[in-house]
C-alpha cells in the first residue's frame, strides 16, 4: 500500500514517489552563460564601438575653448582676490579703532 501525504501548499494528496518527483523538478536549472572573461571582451568591444561614433572636437576648438576657461578662471581670480583685499582693508580698519 502506497502512503499518502498532503502535498505543502496545495489541498491535492499525493503519493510519497509522486511528492519526491514534484520536489525534482522544481529545482533551479542553471543557465550557462559565457564566463566573466567573455562578459569582461564584449564589454570592453561594446565601448570601443561606441567610441567610434563619438565626434571629437578639431584642435583648434580645443585651444580655443581652453582659452575661454583659462580666462573665465583669471577674471574670477581678479574679482576675488579685490574683494579679499576690500574686506582685508575693511577688517584692520575696525580693528585700529579699539
């Protein structure tokens, strides 16, 4: 005689070879992928090809553009520093009148 359980979770009652065969075939079947190397060269393809469809600037936009940032960060060091020695000269004023 074949005994009979309740299987979890379900109101079905089934044989014990029958429960073992359903616990079987539930496991995760692993999906073979490629391997940390495969992934690592088509990624490393992946970024060449996207950066064969960059447009990179001319040269001269380049020195042109450096010029403009060079120039930006002189003006701002100008406007600073002025406002530095302002409230520099400010400073020892009040401290002279004690």
């Amino acid at each position: 005689m074949e005994e009979i359980k309740k299987v979890a979770g379900k109101g079905d009652y089934v044989s014990k070879d029958d429960a073992k065969k359903q616990k079987d075939t539930k496991k995760p079947k692993k999906n073979k992928g490629p391997n940390i190397f495969q992934r690592f060269g088509a990624k490393c393809k992946d970024v060449f090809s996207e950066l064969k469809k960059v447009s990179w600037p001319t040269f001269a936009k380049v020195l042109k553009q450096t010029g403009i940032v060079l120039a930006v960060v002189v003006i701002f060091l100008v406007v600073i520093t002025a406002f530095d020695s302002g409230l520099t000269a400010l400073v020892g004023l009040i401290g002279k009148g004690n």
